[in-house]
DNA sequence: TGCTTTACTTGACCTACGTCAATTTAGAAG
DNA sequence: CTTCTAAATTGACGTAGGTCAAGTAAAGCA
C-alpha cells in the first residue's frame, strides 16, 4: 500500500494533554490525567497496520476515536466505484462524531501508517451519571469546533490547492506543538491528489515547481516549508471555510 | 443587489415542525410547540432585507438563528479582498453553530431575500436549568448532524458542479416537504459560481447546456428538473462527503 | 409607455491542467 | 551488492474551462 518508511522514523505517540478528547476522556473515566507525560490510557487501545480500517462506512457507529500516532485517511466510494479522500488525520484528532446524529459511520477510516488510537464507546455518553452534563458540554465544544473548521483544498489552481494542503498540515504539527516547517507526508502523492481533487502529475510538477523556486524543499516524503511564509499570509484565510 | 422577484412570488415561512431547531425551541421553551401550523415564535424574530446581514464575520457570538423563511449565504472575504461564498442556506436550517467553540461569528450571513429568522440566544444554553441535559443532547445531535453532511460543490467538471448544486437544492427543498423538482434560485449566476469555484459564463453556458439536453428546464431563476433523475443517481454519492 | 441599469447569454480565443507515455528513483527482497 | 517492483518525475500534446468582448433580456424607474 503506502511505501511511508516507517520501520526507522517512527515518531512518539501524543502526549493526552494534547489531545482533543482530553477533557472527554478525563469526563468519562476513561484515562487518568497524567499532567504532560504520554501515557498509556486505561481505556481500550486499538492498532492498526498501514492498510487497516479502523472503520468503515455503513458499519453501526460504537464509539469515538482519537488519534495516538500515525495518520488515518477517511474515504468514501462514489458511484463509479472509486476512492475518494476526504481528509487526513493525524495525532490528536477526533474521529466518528457522525456517530450522534447518524446510526452508523459515514467514512471509511483507513491507517496510512501504523496507528494507534484511543477508542470511547458511545454507552459512555449515554449514562446516566451525575457527570453528563459536564461531558455533553465538552461534546458541544468538540463537535462545534468541528463545524467552524472546514478547510477547503478543491478549490483554486494548482499552485494554491497545494500550498494549502502543506501550509493546512503545517498548521496543524503547530497545534500540537512540533515543528510546523518540517513535515513528513505520510500519504503518497496519488492520495495528495484525490484529496486535491487533481492529477498525481500535476501535484508531482507543482511540488517540483515550488522547490525550483524555493518555496518549499522537498525531497521525498519529507517537505521543508522555506519560504512558504509569504504565501502563507496570502493563503492563510483560504485555508478556513 | 440580488435582483429576485420576491414582492409577488413570496413564499410561506416554514413550519416550526419542519425545522432543525424545532426540539430545541421547545426545550428551551422558546416556543409552544404548535402541532403543525406555521405559528409565530414566542421569542425573538429577525426580519432582513436584501442584502442586509444577519451576522457578520469575527462580531462576538451572542446567538443561534433559524431561518423561517428567505435564503441566506455565508460569506468569508479571501485575503485578497473578494467575497467567497461558503454556502447557501433555506428554511429550517440553522446558523451560527461555531457560538459554542469559538467566540464569534466565522462567516457574514447575508440575505438573498427579505428573509425571517428565529434568534436563540447563546445564555439559554448555560442556564442550569433542569433540563440542560436534554438541551444539551440535542445540541450534540444537531451539531453530530452538521459535521456528517457536508456537500462539496469544488469538485469535478462544471457540469457535476451544477448538477450536484441543483441536486443537492432540490434534496434540501424535498427533505422540508416542498416540491423537489420546481426549484427557484434565489441567488445570482455570479452567486453560484462562486460557490462553485467556476466563472458565471460556465455556469450559464452548463445550465443552457443541461437545458438542451432536456436534463433540466431553466427559465431565468426558476429550474426544473426533468431527467435529472438519471444524473441524480449517479451524482447521488457525490454530493455527501 | 420608453429609458436605464444590471443580469444573463453567447462567441472567439487562450492557457492551465488533464491525458498518455516514457523514464528515473526509491524501497523491498534476495 | 543486484534485482524487482511501485512511486514519482518529466515530456508532449489535447481539451475543458478561463478570459475578453459583444450582444440580449429583464427589472426598476420615469
């Protein structure tokens, strides 16, 4: 599937506290906070080799998951029978929030590399504990957040469809506080492309193009944003819609 | 602005029974619940007229609103200072769902039309009132709802784009009870192609296309869909993602 | 009713990107 | 190390849709 070395630069898994279920988890029981350190959660811990569906869509929705480590691709089947990726997730984030209004998931979730995440079954959220209150207010916070934020990469030339998606993930190593200059794309170009609804030539050109002109550094998988500075000014807002 | 007929084909509001927040309204008891008759909200009531904004982009969040009657769009402006159209909005949907995570507004909202709207405002969901936890549970459901359907109309040729936007009108017309196949555009070309991420001469030149084709009929800004049926279907898995 | 303005349509031309095809590069296996 | 395979790059060429420009129709106003 994916090629993504991954036997040598395996990277740590995210510490909870820089999780977005975080405050959830803490609500539910489910883990111990542990102040900073990464630490195993006491709640059920699923791994998935590069390939692997963590779910797929139609399934009955059980549970909400959080990324530990590695990246998740949610994908759908259009009509003509081919994958369509709607995003990339990496450590951190909250997958299966459909699973509240929808009966069952909506997106394949499949391991671009090997990934381990936290899973919360849904029973959780239906007891009825003197908590409740307190979990479905951070409910409302994850899922409200999820809503405002909606980056759009199928939009503009080439040129800006991929410095989006670069800049988009940049921002988001940021959030969780590694460094958002050096990135390591764990998807390969052809998965860039579906997501940027373009040619796996044409992002293989566009990256070329802005490594020529200094942009970005790119050499492999592995992307260094150099000068992506300026043109993220102008393409900051793009990114959320 | 959007020129529109409206003074003589005004439409009726919808009823509470038929909109997103109508669960909610009765937790919070904003309205009496009325059986089915359209029937004037106990609580605020928004009027606007063509082009006047409902909320405007990074203005403080003090409110959730449901449209009644009239068409809304959301708005960001890009950094190069042109409006950007995120999406368009039709009775008994609701707005500003970011108020829970976020301190402001992340869109104007603009009427197309003269446009109604019901106003929640935001301390009716932190009162600790008895019911909070069943306020909150169909908060989560509303939101769960928001982050699962998400119609991507930046994808694909110009003619999936008009369709899965005529297609995607029609389904939300059909899930209110109205009649799905008379659809009346209250926006511009220049409206939908920014949505679309086209120009407005591909918007004309795909529907007088489409139109040869006796896939649709378009008559200014009234649209029927005729054979859209077969396009439907295929276009059918596309438009949720 | 005609006049003015703005929205929409249609045509001609051009370019960014898709398509097809040939290399080159980089992991994986021996 | 060499071989094998899949991913990525690069080139040549065609086309959907962007751009520019000229109509046409319809809404608002006297």
């Amino acid at each position: 599937m994916s090629k993504t070395s991954c036997a040598r630069e395996r990277i740590p898994p995210i510490a909870c506290r820089a999780c977005d279920l975080n405050t959830i988890c803490r609500l539910t029981g489910l883990v111990a906070y542990e102040g900073g350190r990464p630490r195993q959660p006491t709640g059920a811990l699923r791994t998935l080799r590069p390939g692997a569906a963590l779910f797929r869509a139609g399934a009955p929705a059980s549970a909400l998951f959080a990324i530990r480590q590695g990246t998740i691709k949610l994908t759908r089947v259009t009509a003509e029978g081919d994958e369509r990726i709607v995003s990339f997730h990496t450590p951190g984030e909250v997958l299966g929030l459909e699973a509240f209004s929808m009966g069952a998931y909506v997106c394949d979730a499949i391991a671009l590399e090997p990934v381990q995440c936290c899973e919360l079954p849904l029973p959780l959220f239906s007891d009825r504990t003197a908590q409740r209150a307190e979990i479905a207010a951070a409910l409302v916070q994850l899922l409200s957040r999820a809503v405002a934020i909606r980056p759009d990469f199928a939009r503009g030339s080439a040129r800006e469809r991929v410095m989006n998606f670069l800049l988009d993930l940049s921002q988001r190593y940021a959030e969780r506080g590694l460094d958002a200059s050096e990135l390591r794309l764990s998807m390969s170009r052809l998965e860039i492309a579906n997501l940027l609804d373009t040619r796996i030539e044409t992002v293989s050109r566009t990256l070329q193009q802005l490594n020529r002109e200094q942009v970005i550094h790119v050499r492999g998988n592995r992307v260094r944003l150099v000068n992506a500075a300026s043109e993220l000014a102008m393409a900051a807002n793009e990114r959320s819609a």
